[in-house]
C-alpha cells in the first residue's frame, strides 16, 4: 500500500485524520451494574465492553496460586461486530493470543500479591470491529480495573503505528503496525508486538508515534476517570458543609 493511498495530497487520511492523529475516543466507566468493574469505549468504529470480576474465591483449586491472585483474561468478538456475520468460536487462536497479550500486560501491574489465593476475571467484548483489537481491550480493561477498585501501579495504556514508505502514521489500521503498551507516569513499556518486520532505522520514530499516542489516549483515559470520582462524590454527599 503506498503513501499515496493512505494520506491525500492535503495530508489527510481517507477518514480526514492527519498523519499523526488519534482515532476519536470515547469512554464510559461502570456501565455494568452486575460486575465489579466495568467500561465502555469507543476509539473510532471500533467498540469495545468490559467487564472485571474479582478479586474473588479462585474456581478451581488447582488454578490458586498461594503467594498472589490469578488473573484470567477472555476475550469474545460479537457475531455482529464485523461486516461478514460469523460466530467465532470461544478458543479461536487469534482471540487466545490477544488475551493471553492483554494477561501478560497486566499481571506485572496489578498488585495480585495483595489479593494472595483468589481470582481477578477481565471479561472484553468487542461490538464493532474496525482495527485497533488488542490496544482498545488494554484500554478498556484499564479503565474497568479503575472503576473495579483493583489497585495497579499506575495506568497502562496503548497505542500503535506504522511506517508506509518514509511516513509514520498514527493507528495505522488495516496493514502491519507496531503496538505499545506504556505506563505513562514511569514511562515504562509493558508490552511491544510488531505485526511485521520492520528495519531497525524505522524502529525509533514508529516507537516513538506510538507512545506519544499512548500518552495522549491516557491524558483522556485519566480525565473521564476523575469525572466520573468527582460525580460519584457529589451524589454521596450532595450538600458539603460550608
């Protein structure tokens, strides 16, 4: 795919987006009055539900782990939520290797050894389907653990972007891309997935997309979280004292 058929001679993509442009976002915390925690979000035409039970009684003993809890991640896609109308099957291998991405993202964040001999189940649905699968699950997974009151080390977020000829482009949808998960306050990487090769030289500036997307996707993240608090803290205690 060359240059020519992802950005126009204005600079704008096919959907108007800029080079270096996020897909809109829109998210929505404790949608789900039956879970622990949950989420909503939109980035772009894809959509994504969450659902997080837990920290509870582990399922199965032989699953326990006595020093720390279990965390479960499954992952379903709505037979509706592709143009071709297919029932996926429950083990599809992709699905499997997205969660078990998404499990090995969170398991060094969530602070599983406060919950030791329990189960922390993170249920993602997505509705509609239009790229973007693994980094829209890790955000509303983050946004539903927030509002489960799971504590983590601090948000993870991601992101990703690609390369065409000499230009990098932001949430490169629908070829080949580089994904990064990032805690944005310590500026760590918890999670780096090439879909292709990619020369070394070209490695840096898609990395480097790719963060300051994440960054920009927690700014918002973070924002709708602390209105959503002030909101809940308003209804709890509608006349505070003067």
């Amino acid at each position: 795919m060359s240059r020519q058929e992802l950005i126009g001679p204005q600079g704008l993509r096919q959907d108007g987006r800029r080079a270096s442009e996020l897909r809109k976002i829109k998210c929505t915390p404790s949608v789900l009055s039956q879970s622990d925690g949950s989420s909503y979000i939109e980035q772009g035409n894809t959509k994504c539900l969450a659902a997080v039970y837990g920290p509870r009684e582990a399922r199965q003993k032989a699953q326990i782990l006595h020093n720390k809890a279990l965390i479960t991640v499954e992952i379903s896609l709505a037979p509706f939520s592709m143009s071709e109308r297919k029932k996926r099957k429950k083990f599809d291998k992709r699905l499997l290797e997205i969660a078990s991405a998404v499990k090995q993202t969170f398991e060094p964040i969530i602070m599983t050894n406060l919950f030791p001999r329990s189960q922390i189940d993170i249920f993602l649905q997505i509705l509609q389907y239009d790229g973007g699968m693994i980094q829209i699950c890790i955000n509303a997974a983050t946004l539903a653990l927030i509002d489960a009151g799971i504590p983590m080390l601090e948000y993870v977020c991601a992101c990703s972007a690609g390369i065409v000829e000499d230009t990098t482009i932001l949430e490169l949808l629908g070829t080949p891309e580089l994904t990064v998960a990032l805690l944005p306050q310590s500026q760590k990487v918890t999670l780096l997935q090439l879909e292709t090769r990619l020369h070394v030289d070209k490695l840096e500036p898609v990395m480097k997309m790719a963060i300051e997307g994440a960054k920009d996707i927690y700014k918002h993240l973070d924002k709708i979280s602390r209105n959503y608090i002030e909101d809940l803290l308003q209804k709890s205690n509608p006349h505070p004292p003067i």
